[in-house]
C-alpha cells in the first residue's frame, strides 16, 4: 500500500553557511496530525521566500525508495527528512507521478505540481550532514528523481502511516521525472510539458520560448 511513512518539520534557523544566513533544510519527523494549510504544513516555514515555498511548492515530498538508493550511493544512511522534503513516501513512484495528479493522504487532497531543482544550499547542507557532496547538484541532477512539489487543493490533516491514495492522474504522460529533465537536462523535452493544462507559468513560457526558436531555426539559442 502507498503510504506516507514520515512527516517532516522545519523551521527557520540561523546558520552561517546559508546563502541569506538562515535555513530551513533541517526537518525532523513529527509525532501526530499535522495540519495541511494552502501555504505548507503546520510547523514547518520556508526560509528564502524568493526562490521557495507559496501555493505552487507548498509540499514536498520524496520516496523512501529512493532514500534507500543514495543511502546506497552514498554509504551512508539517509534518514527520512534529510533532502529537505515534508513527506517521505513508500510504495508510490512520486517520479512517474503525472503533472496534475491528485493525492488524498489523511484528510488533505494534493495536486501534483512542480518539481524541485538542486541547488548550492542543498549541496551545502549535505556537507555539513556528513556526506559527500562532491558535485552534488550534478550527481543529483543526473538522476532525474527529483521528487515533486505539491499544491494543496484540500485543506485538512495528515500523519505518518496514512495512505497515499491516487484521485486523478490526467493521463498526458508527463511525468515529475519528465518535467525535471526538460527544464534542467534534456531541452528537447520541453515541447512536451506544453501537454500539460495548467502548467507552471514560467515552465510553460521555458517551452513556449523553446518551441518557437526551434521553429525560428534559432540553432544558437537552442544550444545556449
């Protein structure tokens, strides 16, 4: 059964190594209910307001399946919460997960929205938890399992242990991995996520920029 096994909290703290001097990185697994509210779970707050959290990023979550497999990389255990996420799920592939899919866990209903990009905070945090972060952004880019940002359609309560039920997948086939790689590693995907009703805005002017370049025979920026 697709289920949540780990509930994930953080809030702000003061760390010299952040980019603006504070991080939110650092979440700990709750005990209990927890409260999901349009702009994220109750008990956990987004740092940097400028590149992080609103509605479209207002949940994040992460398969302990692929916990399992950096834990096997790496050599080191990964504990649920460590990539940052609020939900560490089992028995689901968060990453064929289409753009537009609904989840019901607890008595919150989730839409599946974006996807998160790797960046030199995430990389930094990983140092200082004890592993290695040698291209870190890269090694994780590479994969392509980024785990997805999720929208909260139904306010409501949830815990570890509840299901993960599926509502709605749209049937497009873009898929949380494929999202990923268009905007970050394969450009040629990014026709693809124009399949998608309700696309992020700035996902969705990436692909139309795409389109209409390579319709322009602008090779140069294509390339760039």
């Amino acid at each position: 059964m697709a289920k949540v096994v780990s509930v994930n909290l953080g809030l702000p703290r003061e760390v010299e190594w952040a980019t603006i001097g504070r991080t939110s990185i650092d979440k700990t697994p709750a005990e209990g209910p927890v409260a999901v509210r349009a702009l994220g779970l109750d008990g956990d707050r987004v740092s940097n307001r400028k590149y992080h959290g609103g509605a479209d990023q207002a949940v994040y979550a992460f398969a302990a399946e692929d916990l399992a497999r950096w834990t096997e990389r790496l050599g080191v255990p990964v504990a649920p919460g460590r990539f940052g996420e609020n939900l560490t799920t089992e028995g689901i592939d968060v990453n064929e997960a289409e753009i537009g899919e609904r989840w019901r866990i607890g008595t919150a209903v989730l839409e599946v929205r974006s996807v998160r990009t790797p960046c030199v905070e995430f990389k930094r945090w990983m140092g200082r938890s004890g592993y290695d972060d040698r291209a870190w952004v890269k090694r994780f880019a590479a994969e392509g399992r980024p785990g997805p940002y999720l929208r909260v359609l139904e306010e409501g309560v949830l815990q570890a242990g509840d299901a993960v039920e599926v509502l709605h997948r749209p049937g497009h086939g873009v898929t949380v991995s494929t999202m990923f790689r268009a905007l970050n590693t394969d450009r040629t995907l990014l026709p693809r996520l124009l399949e998608v009703p309700d696309l992020l805005p700035r996902a969705r002017e990436k692909a139309e920029r795409y389109v209409r370049d390579l319709a322009e025979g602008r090779e140069d920026l294509l390339l760039g």
